[in-house]
C-alpha cells in the first residue's frame, strides 16, 4: 500500500491512500528531465555509475521528488548527475536508475563523434 503525505496550512499531517496503479509513473529511457536549471538525460549509462554512487563511500541528498521518484544527487553536486530510486514494476523492490547530467552527455557525445575515447567515470 503506498500513501502520499501532505502537510496542511495548520501544519497536520495528513496520510492519503494512493491506488496501487498510480503509485509511480516510470520514466521511459530517453526521458529528460530538469532540476535546479540543470537537465538530466535517463539512459542507465555508464552502468558502472550505479554500482559506483550506490557505494558506501558516498554521499547521497535528496535533490527532489517527481512522480514518485526519489532523485539523489551524489555528493550532493548535480554535476554528476542523479541517482533515481523507484520502485520494481510490482512494487516489491526499489531499483536505482542513473541520470547522466545532460552537458556531460552532450561532451561524451561530441568526443565519440571526433573518435575520442571518453573519460573514465
């Protein structure tokens, strides 16, 4: 069972049921999204980032909530982009996705197109 909490103008907080089927709208691969005046492409690329940012040697804030999705700004700095955690088609499990920031993207890109070889992560 998912619920949304909701603080009202007296400062209560009140506990809503969700049904399950709009418990988190999933972002297809590709989707874009924009934080803080930064763009995050989703893609799940380079992989290595998830098992790297879901480390214990780092730091994750809490950058924002969309749709139900959980975005996590590895040490705290967006350049790197975000951790999103959202929740296994069946709502059993939560499941991290990485969100390339979109400059870096945009450089990765630019340098495969030259035939350069992109930084390592």
């Amino acid at each position: 069972t998912v619920y949304d909490e909701r603080m009202t103008a007296g400062g209560a907080i009140v506990k809503a049921q969700r049904p399950p089927e709009q418990a988190v709208e999933k972002y297809p691969t590709g989707s874009l999204i924009e934080l803080y005046g930064e763009k995050f492409l989703y893609n799940n690329q380079p992989a290595s980032r998830i098992q790297q940012y879901m480390g214990d040697q780092c730091a994750l804030t809490i950058a924002a909530e969309k749709r139900g999705t959980f975005f996590l700004a590895p040490q705290n700095n967006l350049a790197l982009g975000l951790v999103a955690l959202t929740t296994s088609a069946d709502g059993s499990t939560v499941e991290p996705q990485y969100w390339i920031n979109y400059a870096e993207y945009q450089e990765l890109v630019a340098q495969q197109t030259k035939g350069e070889e992109p930084p390592a992560p």
